[in-house]
C-alpha cells in the first residue's frame, strides 16, 4: 500500500476554480460508475474559466482515488502550476487534450475513453453507422483521427486538430473515443451518446440480420430536436444535475 497525499483545496482557490475542479472530479467517479475508466489510464481534462489554465488527473490515481484537491493544474504547456503539488500528469494524456484545448478555445472540457465498444467500432472501416438514436447526436457532429501510435508525438497534435475540426464526437482509430464539451457536463452526456450507440452498433451486427439505417436528413435536423429536450442550466443537459446527485450518493468523498 501506497498513502496518496492528502490534499485540501477548498478556500484556497477561487470559487469558480473549485466548482470546476468538483464537477471534474464527479466525472471522472462517474466513469467508473459507467466502467468507462481504464486502470488509471485515460483522462478528462477541464479549462478553469477566465483562465488558461487546465485541469487533469494526477498519473498514478485510480479514478475512484480522484478528487477535487488533487486534480493537477497544469498550463498549456504541460507545465505544473503548482511548485508544491506531488503528483505527475501523463505526458501521452497531456497530449491528446493540449492539441484540443489549444483548437478549440470555447470548449472547457475534453473527454477521452478507452472502453471496448469505441475502439471497436473505431476500428472497423465504416465507423460509427446510424442505426440508433444515441448514433443520430453523435453523427451529426463526429470526427475521426488515424492511430499513431502512443500520443507522445508532438507532431501529432496538428494532425489531430485538422481532423477534429469543430465536431465534437471523435473516433481515434484503433484506439478509443474523445468528446468535448462546453461544459464538462456536456462532454459527459456527448460520451454517454457515442458510448451507447457503439454499444448499440455492436449487438445490432452480431444479430446478423439486415440493418435499418436512419436517413441523412435525421441525422442534419437531430441538434434542432436535442434542443428541445436537453435543456437546464448545469452542463447544458437536465441529466448532468442527476449525474452529479448520484455521485454524491456512491461516496461524497470526491467534492473534498
């Protein structure tokens, strides 16, 4: 056993820092709840707002370990703001999510995932296929980046913001998904939907009967319709506030 250092921000931020690093911290206790973590692999990444500074797991928690305190803060560099913060981040993780944050200014929170049903569907020439209404939100908005190898190539990064673009779903070839968000709420629910209808693509093609696929002018007319219903002022969803309340449910600890 390995004592993790005890951290306690809170009053020592700014408000609007500690909310951010509060809802981070649910997130990454929400992938676990989803089975969406990978050891302590993978990352979600926020933009403190009216700053450019940027949070992200400490390298070595498990995301059940994670908690407001002990996000690190880091600037767009990589570099770690605080001289006194014992932990590391990882420089694959920082990659991924520095390119992103670096394209897209209006975005806060960046999400990524290695989970069995987006690499499949990842990795498989036709990618994602309109089959279900959870595909419909991502297809209307989704991107797809060729593997490279581990993300440790600063060359990278260009090619990633080129095929990014302004979508907000992206498929990572061979290697898992990312969505972003304007808040980390959003990020969230944009995960949720693409996970579901990877998930939904795969038990659709192992039946082996023909597939119904949606036409494309659902597909162009479904951000209208997500407006209508996906509405609330936390995360840009009526789900976030929920998500957040069954956080503090499982273990209250991760607000600390």
């Amino acid at each position: 056993m390995f004592d993790i250092p005890q951290l306690s921000l809170k009053g020592k931020v700014s408000d609007i820092e500690w909310q951010t690093r509060v809802d981070l911290a649910a997130c990454y206790r929400l992938l676990v709840l989803h089975g969406w973590d990978d050891l302590i692999y993978t990352h979600v990444s926020a933009r403190i707002p009216n700053s450019d500074h940027l949070l992200i797991n400490a390298f070595g928690l498990a995301f059940e370990e994670i908690t407001a305190s002990n996000l690190v803060k880091i600037d767009i560099d990589g570099n770690i703001v605080d001289p006194d913060c014992p932990f590391e981040i990882n420089p694959a993780g920082f990659t991924i999510h520095s390119a992103v944050h670096q394209a897209r200014h209006d975005d806060m929170c960046v999400l990524h995932v290695h989970t069995n049903d987006t690499i499949s569907v990842a990795s498989v020439e036709e990618g994602l296929l309109p089959l279900s209404q959870y595909a419909m939100f991502a297809l209307a908005s989704m991107s797809y980046h060729d593997y490279e190898g581990l993300a440790v190539n600063a060359d990278e990064k260009l090619r990633l913001q080129s095929d990014l673009g302004t979508a907000n779903f992206m498929l990572l070839r061979n290697h898992g998904a990312l969505t972003l968000g304007k808040t980390i709420g959003d990020a969230f629910m944009h995960m949720y939907d693409l996970t579901r209808a990877c998930q939904v693509q795969l038990q659709v093609m192992s039946t082996g009967m023909k597939p119904v696929y949606a036409p494309q002018s659902i597909i162009d007319g479904i951000k209208a319709q997500a407006n209508i219903v996906h509405t609330g002022t936390t995360g840009g969803q009526k789900s976030w506030p929920a998500m957040l309340r069954r956080v503090y449910r499982s273990d209250p600890s991760f607000a600390s």
